[in-house]
C-alpha cells in the first residue's frame, strides 16, 4: 500500500538515525494498512528512518492477540478483525484520529512501557494544549477523561521494532462502542474531544498529537 507523505513537516534530531518520517493517507482501510505495517516492519534495516503513520479508518472491530470475542456483544454488519497487537477490543471509524508508530525502539533506546508512557503523555499534553484535563490511570494503558476513556493503545514488537499505536477520539460516532467492552472493560464509557468544547479539526488535532510526540521522543534522547 502506498502511504503518501503528508503536509506535515519531516523532522531530524541531532542524530540523523533518529529521523521521524511522517505520512497522512487519509480514510484508509484497516486490512491493507495491517499489512503495511507489517511489511515495513519485517523489511526495514538498521538505517531505516521511522515513520508516524497519521489517518482513519472505515468502521471495523479489532481484538488484539490475546482478545476475547466474549467482549464483543451484537456488532451489526461492522467487520472485525483479530489482530497481533496487544490489548483487547476497540473500534476504529471515520472521525478518530489513528498514529501508527513504526519506530526502532532498539536504536532510540526506548523500552515498550517507556514508549507508552510518551503516547499518553503526547494526548494528556495535546489535551491540556486546548484547556481539558486527562491522565493516565494504572494498570489500564490509554487515556482518560475523568471516568471515560478518550485514547486507547495496542502495541507489537518484533526484532525490536514496534508497530500499531494509539487511537484518539475526535469526532467519531461513538454508538459502535456499546457494541463492544471497550478494552475488555465492562460498561467503560468513552468520549471525544468535540465533546470536550474543543472545536478543532481532525487535521489539527492530528498536527498537534505530531509536535507533542515528536517533542517527547526528542526530550528522551536529551
């Protein structure tokens, strides 16, 4: 699948190695996405500059490796997809923003728990950028906003690089979600940063979520 280069700028740290290539395809389907991640994964050399995938998907269902269908309720004629990430299920659809972090974590000397800590902080700091408070919470990886989840995670590492990524609520419809136990949490309730009083775009948002990424993997290397 080819994944154009998007407007957003190429970026290079100190280290040239470390450079962080950008691509926003748009609306993309999720199978054919899948397995550009995981061609590019299996292919890529020890010069091979990483890449941050920004773009949507069509409505589907995705459990991760060691997901339960018992999480999944009446899905109606939205696909769902078992995949090699962890976590359990989430949805995916028009309106959400999807980063897909094809980085060498061997090379930028970053462990998988460190590299999640980065993707929430980006959310939690892109977040507090427009006025809205979110954090963290232990034992379940993503972000949230008092009690709804905003942003979920689902990593794979393989020969010490990572694929798949993080998926953030913008404006997405949100009535899928009650098809499912969103991370395998009963009754988890989710949000959008639309309803949040937050009125920028998706491209914004995608924008945004980039410079404070971007940023904290920098500060790692400091």
């Amino acid at each position: 699948m080819n994944l154009p280069v998007s407007a957003l700028p190429e970026t290079m740290s100190a280290a040239g190695r470390d450079r962080l290539c950008v691509h926003s395809p748009g609306l993309v389907e999720y199978a054919p996405t899948w397995q550009a991640m995981q061609d590019f994964t299996v292919t890529r050399t020890a010069t091979t500059p990483d890449e941050l995938w920004l773009l949507q998907h069509p409505p589907v269902f995705t459990l991760g490796r060691n997901g339960k269908r018992e999480h999944l309720h009446d899905t109606g004629g939205i696909p769902v997809m078992q995949v090699d990430r962890g976590g359990q299920v989430t949805y995916h659809g028009p309106g959400q923003l999807v980063a897909y972090t094809l980085l060498d974590l061997k090379r930028r000397r970053l462990g998988v728990q460190s590299l999640v800590r980065i993707l929430e902080q980006a959310v939690i700091d892109l977040l507090a950028d427009y006025g809205a408070l979110a954090q963290r919470r232990a034992g379940a990886p993503g972000v949230y906003v008092g009690e709804r989840k905003i942003a979920a995670l689902g990593l794979r590492v393989r020969r010490g690089c990572c694929f798949h990524g993080l998926s953030l609520n913008v404006d997405l419809d949100l009535a899928p979600f009650a098809m499912i136990n969103p991370c395998g949490y009963r009754d988890l309730q989710v949000t959008r940063t639309v309803d949040l009083g937050i009125e920028a775009t998706l491209d914004e948002i995608a924008r945004r979520f980039y410079f404070c990424f971007e940023n904290l993997l920098a500060m790692n290397h400091e």
